[in-house]
C-alpha cells in the first residue's frame, strides 16, 4: 500500500511541475507578445508621421 501511495504521490508532484511549466511558458508569451505589440504600436506612429517637413511659404 505504501508503493501506491508513493507512486501516487510522484505521479501528482509530476504532473503538478508540468502543468507549473506551461503556465509559466504562457506567461512569458503572453509578455513577449504583448512587447512586441507595444513595439508594432509605436513603428504605426511613427510610420503615419510626415516624413518631410512641409515648406512655408513666405
């Protein structure tokens, strides 16, 4: 009985350290993509802006 129940037990802390594993990669996605969009935003802005600064007339 106490092989199952340790058997059990490495079976849980097994699968509880991968579960740990793909949220933390998640995780790291979710800020690497939210990065990057924040990047894309501010490329956006600066690509709408004249790129020549008009000429006054006098």
């Amino acid at each position: 009985m106490q092989n199952a129940v340790n058997m059990l037990m490495l079976v849980c802390a097994t699968l509880a350290s991968l579960a740990f594993g793909v949220l933390a990669a998640y995780g790291v996605c979710r800020a690497a993509f939210a990065a990057f969009q924040m990047h894309a935003v501010q490329v956006a802005a600066d690509r709408a802006k004249p790129s020549i600064a008009p000429v006054s007339q006098p």
